[in-house]
C-alpha cells in the first residue's frame, strides 16, 4: 500500500503524530439527540425535507390521449 492510503492526514500535510481520535460517550450523545428530536426545530428540519424532495422529484408526464 502507499503511504496516503494507510494514512489519510499525509495528503493533508498534517503529521500522523498530531492527529488523535475523539470519544463521546454514548449515553450522553443518545441524552442529546432525544432533546434535539423533542425540539420543534427537528420537525421543522424533517417538513422542510420532505419539501426540498418534492422540489427535485422528476415531473409525471401526463398521458397522450389517441
């Protein structure tokens, strides 16, 4: 394998001895979502989706009629 394969941050220009993986802890993230799912902002978040999808959606095309 190369090296910028085995390691993504050399690309970058970043030594590989200055990147460090990050953990949360899982309870506290699942605590955090089920308050961001209660908040009327994610119901916003899914209607206005739910409207951007029917924006791109491919028009029907109306039958010929013979």
């Amino acid at each position: 394998m190369s090296a910028a394969k085995e390691n993504p941050a050399s690309g970058l220009g970043v030594p590989s001895h200055l990147i460090a993986g990050v953990r949360y802890s899982l309870p506290d993230m699942l605590a955090e979502l089920k308050v961001e799912r209660a908040a009327a902002a994610f119901a916003m978040e899914k209607l206005e989706q739910s409207e951007i999808q029917k924006l791109f959606k491919a028009p029907r095309r109306a039958k010929l009629k013979k």
